[in-house]
C-alpha cells in the first residue's frame, strides 16, 4: 500500500502543516546498512533492521529500474503517518509514504517481514514503473514479495486468490470419501461423493477491469476492504501471469513501449494480451481458480475449517455420534479437490477440520436424551 502523495501545487504550503502535524516516532532506534528503524524496543527495532539489511538488496535484485536509497522504517502498533488529519490504515499490515522514502509497519503484522518486503517493492520500483495502471503496482509488490519471502507465499496467495474469485461469484470444490463397514454406524460401508461451493458477498459486484482502473493500494481510494482484497488478489494473478509467461523483465517492458509510444499508462489490452486474459469476467474467475495450487488450497481449507462438516456428517448418518468418534476419524477418508486447477487434499489431515467435525460429532451427542458429550474420547 501506499500512502497519496500531495500535488505538487500544495506541496510547498501544506509542507510546514504537515510537518507539525506528524505522529511522534517510535521511541528506540536501529541503524542498518539500508537504512533505519524506529521501534517499541530496543530489540524490536534490531530485529527489523536486520530483515531491511537481508531483503532490500533481494528485492532490488529482482527489479529492472530499481531504486537505490537509504530508508526509514517505523514500527507502530497501527500504521499512521498524521495525526490531524488522521491517517489510521485500519486495514493495512503496513504502507510507504514516497514524499519521506518511509516504510510504517504494522506492529502485529500477519508476517512482518513479508510485509516489509511488500513495501521495499514500491520504495525500490523506479520511475519507469510508474505508467503500471490501476491497482497493478499492489501486484507487482505481493509477487516480488512472495519470491523474497517464499515461507508466506502460499497463505498469501491463498488469501488474495480466494477472496477475488468470491467477489467474481463462488469457489467450488468436490468432496469425496469414504468409511469402512467396520467403522460405519450403520455397519455398512459408506461412500460418498458431493461438491461444496463457497459463495462470495453479492451486495458489491467487482468488475475485473476495474484492477486497470481502480488504485485500491493508495490511501486515498475510496473502496470497501471487500472490494480492495479483490482488487489486490486480480492485481496479483495478472502480474503472476505475465511474470510467468516472460519474466519481471517483460512487465517492464510494456512500461517502456508505454514510454516510447507516449501512452500515459499501459494500454489495458497490452496486459491483457500479455496475460493470456480477456474480458470475460468467468475468464479471470477460472484464472483465479487455477492459480490455487495444493500449498494454497491447504491455507483456503484451514482458513474455512468447517466448511466439509455439514456434508461430512449427512454422508455419516444419524447414527455417526453414537459410534466411538476416535475410530470415525482414525478411519475416515475424505479429500476435497478444486476442479480449476486439479489442486487435492487429504481434509482429515488438517488438525483445524478434525477439530471442527469432532466438535459437531459433540455437539449432536450432547443433543440425545441422557447422554453427555463429555463421554467422548478425546
């Protein structure tokens, strides 16, 4: 994210207001060889300048037409940059303010240095990038980020991928499995085969293209969370695309036929083309889909641990919650694919869906006269 910069017609009489309107630093600091830190702590604030020493010549390398300069980093408990106005990002894990080349972190960011590395891209992105139109920035930031910071990279793609092909309708996926007779409450093997769909919020329809028009990374779009995570993950899926089919290098490249044919930003059709998209809106769902590969789909499934347990416990019966639960689940074989991009994955061997089906097994127990769903093992 990034903070919006002044006009350069206000620059000058807002300077000395805004000047003396800032939020006081952290209290510690911590020099680096890329730049400083301010922190809580003493030792917060080492730990962060060691991450800016170990990723900012990553994320430099990575770049064509990369800027070199030293930086400052605050770490606060919400990333705000003014205090009158204020400028509290309620939603942002952090963001880069380019008139002062500092970064603000959120002190309890998902992943800090991930975060950190998100905007090292935009303060390292030279002035060649700038033609990038829409929200695409955001998504040059969370690919670099991602290759930097490969650890987080599947949640993060899980996350942004998941949300835009919500906003653009549903995700489905199939659910099969099955539980053998000496384990089934009816004494006869069971199994089963269903698909489980995930619809997104219908009040506020996304259109993809407006990731073309729409700068949601900029503090000062005017746009629901709802739409900017959506906004974020098609930014991200196009940019993946591209770096895909012709390396960072060829996204850079459309920046510069921009330049040479005196376009102010690159053509929408340019990127589209380069993409291997159109503007079929069920196009870019697809393409969202199939960026879901198996690290990304086990982060979707743990973010939406009960999704399968409805279906899991009709397929099971009535009968389910009074046979011993420890044998269910120890013989229990479900698995949940997305169509899209063939990703699958053994549902009983995340913790967090074991859980959640244990709980509704417990749950119906303790709704049969007499019993109790503390007789259950554990």
């Amino acid at each position: 994210m990034q903070f919006f910069p002044v006009r350069r017609a206000w620059l000058a009489p807002l300077a000395l207001v805004l000047g003396a309107c800032q939020v006081l630093p952290p209290p510690e600091g911590a020099r680096a060889t890329q730049g400083s830190v301010r922190a809580g702590t003493p030792a917060e604030a080492r730990i962060v300048a060691e991450a800016l020493d170990a990723l900012a010549p990553r994320v430099r390398a990575l770049i064509p037409d990369a800027r070199t300069r030293p930086l400052s980093v605050w770490v606060q408990d919400v990333p705000e940059l003014y205090w009158l106005p204020r400028t509290v990002m309620p939603e942002a894990d952090g963001f880069y303010a380019p008139g002062m080349h500092r970064i603000h972190l959120r002190r309890e960011a998902e992943d800090l240095d991930r975060t950190l590395a998100h905007e090292l891209v935009h303060a390292t992105l030279g002035p060649s990038w700038e033609v990038l139109p829409g929200t695409l920035e955001e998504g040059v930031c969370d690919v670099l980020a991602a290759q930097v910071c490969p650890a987080s990279a599947a949640r993060l793609r899980a996350g942004r991928l998941s949300s835009a092909s919500l906003a653009l309708g549903s995700i489905s996926l199939e659910l099969s499995g099955s539980l053998p007779a000496d384990a089934a409450p009816s004494g006869v093997e069971i199994r089963f085969l269903a698909h489980l769909r995930l619809d997104g919020p219908a009040s506020v329809p996304v259109d993809p293209l407006d990731v073309f028009r729409s700068s949601a990374g900029l503090s000062s779009a005017k746009l629901s969370p709802h739409v900017k995570k959506a906004l974020y993950g098609l930014a991200g899926m196009v940019v993946q695309r591209i770096v895909d089919r012709s390396g960072i290098a060829g996204l850079h490249e459309l920046c510069l036929r921009a330049a040479r044919e005196n376009e102010d930003q690159i053509p929408a059709d340019w990127i589209l083309e380069a993409a291997g998209l159109d503007r079929d809106p069920e196009h870019w769902r697809r393409a969202l889909l199939e960026g879901i590969g198996p690290q990304e789909l086990a982060e979707f499934v743990r973010g939406h641990s009960e999704l399968a347990t409805p279906a899991l416990l009709e397929f099971l019966g009535a009968g389910a919650c009074e046979a011993s639960p420890g044998l269910v689940l120890a013989r229990l074989s479900a698995c949940v694919r997305l169509p899209e991009s063939g990703a699958s994955l053994d549902l009983l061997s995340e913790p967090a869906v074991r859980a959640s089906l244990m709980r509704a097994l417990q749950h119906e127990l303790g709704k049969k006269p007499g019993r109790r769903a503390s007789t259950l093992p554990p």
